[in-house]
C-alpha cells in the first residue's frame, strides 16, 4: 500500500503533520508514505526516517501531476485541502481523506468573536483524518530531524554564549504576530542571561537594533544560519521565548520550555506548543480582554485599528521574570 500525503506550507504547519507520518508508518509499517509539499519546504522534511519519498511542487502543474499519477497511490491523506489539492485528488481518483480546516468557525471567531473552535489541538485534528485506518495517536508530540551536516558547533556562537542562553524568536510571517522592535529591545535589555535571536535574513536588519541594546549580551543570528541550524540552536538553548510562528513549533518538537507571545491570533485556533504526553512546562502570553482580538486567523501587515494594543501591551516584566526563573532552573541534558 501507498500513501500520499499533502501539505504545501508552511513551516509549522508541516511540522505539525509530523505525528500523522510518525504513527502511519509505526502503526502500519508495511505501507510506504509519499509527502507533497513545495520545495522551499522540503528540508523539513528530508531527514524524517518515516517519509519513504517527498515530492515537491513542479512549475509545470501537468508534469507534476503526471509524476505523482506514475506512483500509483492507494490512498491521499490530504492535510491541506485547498483548491489545488482538489484538482490533485481528481487527477489521481483514488481514496482520499482530507484535513477539515473549519474555515466557518474561524471566520465566525475573527469577524464576531464567537467561538466555535473545538477545544482540540490541530495535531489532534489532524489525526482525525487517519482514524478511520485504526491509526491512534502515540502521545509522543512532534518530530523535528537534524542532520549531523547541520549541528551547531560551540565555535560556531560567541563565547559569552558557551554556558548557556535564552533563543528569542523575533520574526513571524506577518507584523501582527510580532512584538515590536522597541518591546523586544526593552526584553532583551532586562533579561540577565545571554541571549540569542533567532529568524531569517528578512528579520537581520531588526535584530541588529535589538542586539544593540547590550551586542556581548545578545547575539543577533538572524539569516547566519539555515533552518536546520537554527534548530539546533533552539535544541541547545535553556528555553526559548517565541511569537506564533514555525520556530516555535520546531521548539516544541524538540521539547524545550516555550514562552510564547501572542499577537493577533489567538491559541483557540488550535496552534499552540504541542508536547503529545511529554511534560514540558510552557506558556501562552496573551493581552487579555481585547475585543479587536483575533482580527486575522493568520496575521496582518499592521493593526487595522492602528494602535496594536495585543502587542504593546505585552508585559514584558512578566516575560522576563518567567524566563529568568526557567533559566536558572535549567540543567543541560
């Protein structure tokens, strides 16, 4: 038996189907598992000993459909069910079980604030799609690979990093999910352990305003390293201090302690850290009894009522006094 499974994007939300690939190939070892995603995406996925082979978004849509129909699957695990997924179901006319979003009750919650969402982590719901296979959920959370190639080296950071810092997450995809510069200067200048930052080459130019509040203190890695590297360094941190964004969920596949901020979305979308059964202490931040909040089920540019209260009302004396309190309880494994 053969079995596709589909999701496109994006970094969380991949590493978020990786309890469905792990369980697949566990509970039915026989059956090989193909992964659809794009290519961008495609490292997160390379070194999962559960996947048999990734394919990856092709610009001629007819050559990849042409690929995949070659394969001859039995059944699609659809986890991302969109449009294009639909026209990659009808290509292929086999069985499909396919991922509800629950688009309705995320509209009704961002438009009117009323809350029809589950009380169900979207991993769970995920699972939803395997059941009906006898597959189970094994409580083990999330899965995230890191090849030899690609682990950080202790001369690979500064020395004043060698005993131990705090990773801050500072980039998101969308500016709503994001503290602003000022709020993670004023966090980063408070907190008394080093620290580094974490994101991509779009985030280096405000990582380095942030760093230059205390630049031996704090390390501003952004767009030095590839994902898989950063990764590593998030596994080697003593906790990690993240907005709602792929580098938390990559923190909660390898069972660090998460202090995650959140902006315009809300955790009742289902998109939290997610440990499975393993009992690693993390928290939710939010501004509390904001009724502008959730304004986007995924982020905006800027607050379309232009005074972003679920960010600059952050209280970052909180944050720090929790991060201070996780640190100097850790112990390196």
């Amino acid at each position: 038996m053969k079995i596709l499974i589909i999701r496109f994007s994006s970094i969380g939300d991949i590493v978020l189907t990786t309890p469905v690939i792990r369980n697949l190939k566990q509970q039915l070892p026989e059956v090989a598992i193909h992964y659809l995603t794009k290519h961008t995406f495609k490292t997160i996925l390379e070194h999962n000993p559960y996947i048999d082979k990734i394919h990856c978004l092709k610009e001629s849509w007819a050559e990849m459909i042409k690929s995949i129909q070659s394969e001859k699957f039995d059944l699609i695990i659809d986890l991302h069910h969109n449009l294009r997924t639909a026209s990659i179901k009808r290509a292929l006319n086999v069985k499909a079980f396919s991922f509800q979003k629950l688009n309705i009750e995320k509209w009704l919650l961002t438009n009117f604030k009323i809350n029809r969402m589950p009380d169900l982590h979207i991993v769970d719901r995920y699972m939803q799609t395997v059941t009906s296979l006898g597959i189970t959920n094994d409580g083990k959370g999330l899965d995230y690979f890191i090849p030899e190639t690609e682990q950080i080296k202790l001369e690979d950071l500064p020395h004043a990093h060698f005993a131990g810092y705090i990773a801050v997450v500072i980039g998101a995809a969308h500016a709503t999910k994001r503290l602003p510069v000022e709020k993670l200067q004023d966090l980063c200048s408070r907190i008394q352990h080093p620290v580094i930052l974490l994101g991509g080459s779009e985030d280096k130019i405000n990582g380095d305003l942030i760093a230059s509040v205390d630049p031996v203190k704090v390390y501003n890695a952004c767009g030095k390293f590839s994902l898989n590297e950063s990764a590593d360094i998030i596994k080697k941190s003593k906790l990690v201090i993240a907005h709602d964004t792929g580098l938390m969920h990559i923190a909660a596949a390898l069972k660090k302690q998460i202090i995650a901020v959140w902006g315009n979305t809300v955790p009742a979308f289902g998109m939290y850290p997610y440990y499975g059964h393993h009992p690693v202490a993390n928290v939710n931040i939010e501004v509390k009894n904001l009724n502008c909040r959730p304004c986007s089920k995924i982020g905006s540019d800027k607050c379309p009522k232009k005074h972003f209260k679920c960010m600059q009302n952050q209280d970052v004396l909180s944050i720090v006094a929790l991060a201070e309190s996780w640190a100097k309880a850790w112990r390196p494994v």
